[in-house]
C-alpha cells in the first residue's frame, strides 16, 4: 500500500552532511600551516584560493568593495563563466 514494497520505487537516501565532530577529525588529520578550506579541506595559503567544492562548479571572485586586495569566492554552476555573477555585482553595488 501507498508504493511500498513496489517494483521500481525506491526511497532515495538522503545524503546528511557530516557533524562537526566529523569534519573536525578530518581537518585535524590534514596537515596544513596555512588556510585550510572548509569545505574542500584543501591547505592553501589564502581562503580566496580555496577550490570549488564540486568540479562542476567554476569558482567567481567578487571583490570587496573597500579593500581592494580581498574578495569573497562564489562558486556557480551552469555556466562557463562568472558573467551572471557579474551583473548581479553591478547592479547592486551601483
């Protein structure tokens, strides 16, 4: 009854991201005397340089509007480039 046990419905398992407990083991087992980046716990030396978490994304860097050597990273998908993300920078920031 209501779909269960049917042939060809299966219950999709929700993914659950990892407690802090976990990704705190994880980051303390990556050496890093740097920036180590949250989501990646890749060690780089600014978190401007920390990679999109999925390789599908493409990585666009806004800049900060009063220190001109910062910028806040956005990682985007379904595009090739950051034009959108341009744009909406544009338009907001006028």
């Amino acid at each position: 009854m209501f779909g269960q046990g049917h042939p060809g419905h299966q219950q999709q398992q929700q993914r659950r991201p990892p407690s802090h407990s976990q990704w705190a083991a994880q980051a303390d087992a990556v050496p890093c005397a740097q920036y180590l980046c949250p989501d990646t716990l890749v060690c780089v030396s600014n978190p401007v340089d920390c990679p999109c978490p999925s390789v599908e994304d493409v990585k666009c860097l806004i800049p900060d509007a009063e220190d001109k050597d910062a910028a806040t990273v956005t990682c985007v998908r379904e595009s090739n480039d950051c034009s959108a993300v341009e744009q909406l920078y544009k338009r907001y920031t006028k």
